[in-house]
C-alpha cells in the first residue's frame, strides 16, 4: 500500500522537527557543559570548604567529608591525578586495583580537605585571576583570607576534560605543587615496600584525618 504525498510530506516535517529538537537539546546541553569557567570551577570548592568551615555542612568531620567529597567529584579530576600521583607504577597495577587506587585518593583528598578547614574566624578566598598555563592548562589563583592577615595562597591548574574544566593540582603559597608532593611520597613507599603497603599508608592518613 502506497502513502499519499500529504502523508509523506506530513512525516517529513515531523522528522525535520524532531531532528531540529533534538540537534537544540543537544547544543542546550553542551551549552551547560561549557557554562562554568576555571574560576567558577574553583569559586565553587571555595564556597563548600567555607560553608563547611561555618557549620552549615552539619556537626563533625563526617558531615564536612559528605559536603567535600562531592564538590570534589564535580570539581576535580580525580582519576587522573590519582594516576598522577604514583607516577609510572599505575602500568603494572590491575584494573581492579587502578579503581581502587582512584577511590583511596578521592577519599584521602576529601578528609585532608575535611580535617584542615574545619572552623571559621571571618576567613574568605579571594580569585586573584585566571591565566594561560602549560599543555592547554588554565591557572587560577586565589588566597586564603585571614583576620590575622597570615593569607595563604592557593594556585590551581585546570584542563578540560569532556568538555569540563577540573582541578588536577593544587599549589600552596607558590611553592611545590601538591601532586608532586605526592608523587615523591607514594613512590618512595611503592619503590620500598610495594603498592599494598601504599594502600595500608594512605589508609592510615585518612583514619587519622578522621579522628583528630
């Protein structure tokens, strides 16, 4: 049986429209993707560890933890600086314990995080700017505002990872960066006594986090 033209021409149109939507809803979407700036990724994670700092997290460690943790996963790239951190031991790791690695370092980054600001004194963060840094990467500085003028400085680099700009490195006070601190550290340990001694040591550094 043969459709008559105005029944063609009536399922054209509806193919035109629901393409045309669809290629909308697919650019809103991007649109959102592209919305927040390397400083707005950072201003963000600002914004949690001072709520945090103030209470409005809930009481305790574990309510700071829950408010950082997932700022983190929005704000960082986490799998890519945990494998950072242990340098070229992440090739001999399994899958299975590269999946675990990433989620020991999401959890050591969220109670370091927790434990060091966990009251507040009428401090603030302050974006200093945003300027262009090596491999593609943006820089975002920032300081940590003091009542007793004792600042410290917080400098990020970001990269764009689908589309998104996240955290993969945090600089204090313009001196060694954190992930190398980290990589001098886990691979001392990983060189010396194996990667289930470096699982055992951060492990350790997250329950003392917890408990101070």
């Amino acid at each position: 049986m043969r459709m008559s033209r105005v029944l063609k021409r009536s399922i054209l149109v509806g193919l035109l429209i629901f393409f045309g939507v669809a290629v909308a809803t697919a650019e809103e979407e991007a649109a959102v993707v592209e919305t927040s700036s390397p400083a707005e990724v950072v201003e963000s994670i600002h914004e949690a560890l001072i709520e945090c700092m103030k209470g409005s997290c809930g009481p305790g460690f574990q309510a700071r933890y829950d408010r950082i943790v997932a700022e983190l996963d929005e704000g960082f790239d986490l799998p890519f600086m945990a494998r950072i951190s242990i340098g070229r031991a992440w090739q001999a790791l399994s899958p299975a314990q590269r999946k675990e690695f990433v989620e020991l370092s999401r959890r050591y980054s969220a109670a370091n995080y927790a434990s060091n600001f966990d009251g507040y004194s009428d401090q603030s963060f302050k974006t200093l700017g945003e300027e262009p840094a090596a491999r593609g990467t943006i820089l975002v500085k920032t300081e940590f505002v003091q009542p007793t003028d004792d600042n410290v400085k917080f400098d990020y680099r970001l990269r764009k990872t689908n589309g998104r700009w996240r955290v993969i490195d945090v600089t204090l006070d313009g001196k060694v960066s954190e992930m190398t601190l980290r990589r001098a550290d886990y691979t001392s340990v990983i060189d010396r006594d194996g990667y289930p001694a470096l699982v055992e040591a951060v492990q350790q550094k997250i329950n003392n986090y917890a408990n101070e």
